[in-house]
C-alpha cells in the first residue's frame, strides 16, 4: 500500500502555496495546483526514502490547502472553515512557518531549487505526444514517473525481473515493460 503520509518537504511547499493564496483554496484545474502536483512527483523520484510515493494529486493538494485553512486563525475570523483532521506534522509546519513568511519563502525556494538540481541530473525523457496519451499523461504527472509506475507495478505483482525497452527513434515509438509476476505485457 503507498505512503500517504505527507513529508515536511512536500508540507512546506503546499503551505508556501496556501500564503501565496491568502487562503483562498482554488479549483483542482488552477495552473498553481498543477505545477505543485507537478513538482511533488518529481520530488518523490529525488527522494529514494520516498520509493513507494508517486507524488500527489491535484485533489489531494487541495484537502490539504484545507487543513492549513483549519488551522489558520485569520480564515475562522473570515468565516472560513478548513478540514478538521489535521496531522501532527501539519500542525508542526504551521507553527514554524505561519508567522514568518520570509522565512517559508526561502525554505520553499531552497526545496524547489534542490528539485530541480536533481531534474538537471537525471537525463531527460523523450516522448512524442502518443506515447504521453497512452501512459495516461492526465493521470501520472510526467513520463518519468509514468515508467517509474509500470516498474512498480510490476514488483507489485511479484516480479523478480523486470525489462524496460524504450524505442522512441522509431516511426512509431514504443514503451514495452516485460515482467515476469502475475500480469501481462503491457506495450504502448
């Protein structure tokens, strides 16, 4: 079963967000709740402690928005009620950076700026618009972590051996993830 607890990384991040948006909490489609989903999923690929995360939606980006929206006082004194069930770490993080913007700010930038050193070390993948439909481009971030995920769905189901064949120079590209568990050939 994945991870769902949220590391103080990704808490700082979505709190920086929540302050750029003076608690308001936005619609799931928001450019700046997509770009946050967006970064999580390459954080968790940086994080090898983080192997059974696959990043965070949009969705849940915007629950926990709503947590830090419970716990911040100026929202209740508006009329404005977050979610209740609110984590230890949640609490810890809004105690330590509430009050101090400049301080989120720069720790925010530090974790964004760590990312994408770690996106400038890892060589990038290339796929062509079909390859992206078929890995689900709605459903996983990036196509870096779409093949992450095929991976380990194939340890899910028991594999001891698992082959990745990348053919993106071809005229038709393709993405073929063998394995040798419970499941079937998956080609794209």
């Amino acid at each position: 079963m994945p991870d769902t607890n949220w590391i103080r990384e990704e808490l700082i991040l979505a709190l920086d967000l929540y302050k750029r948006f003076q608690g308001k909490i936005p619609d799931t489609r928001d450019s700046e709740i997509a770009a946050l989903a967006s970064l999580l999923a390459d954080q968790v690929l940086l994080d090898e402690k983080s192997e059974a995360r696959t990043g965070r939606s949009r969705a849940s980006i915007i629950f926990k928005l709503s947590n830090f929206r419970s716990l911040d006082p100026e929202a209740k004194n508006k009329g404005k009620e977050g979610f209740r069930n609110v984590g230890t770490l949640d609490k810890t993080i809004w105690k330590e950076f509430s009050s101090n913007s400049k301080s989120l700010a720069r720790e925010a930038e530090r974790i964004r700026n760590a990312i994408a050193h770690g996106r400038a070390e890892i060589e990038p993948l290339r796929a062509n618009l079909h390859i992206l439909r078929l890995l689900g481009d709605e459903l996983i971030g990036s196509p870096r972590l779409a093949v992450f995920e095929l991976v380990k769905n194939a340890y899910d189901a028991d594999a001891e051996l698992v082959t990745v064949n990348l053919d993106l120079d071809s005229e038709n590209p393709s993405i073929t993830v063998k394995d040798d568990g419970c499941g079937a050939l998956l080609r794209g």
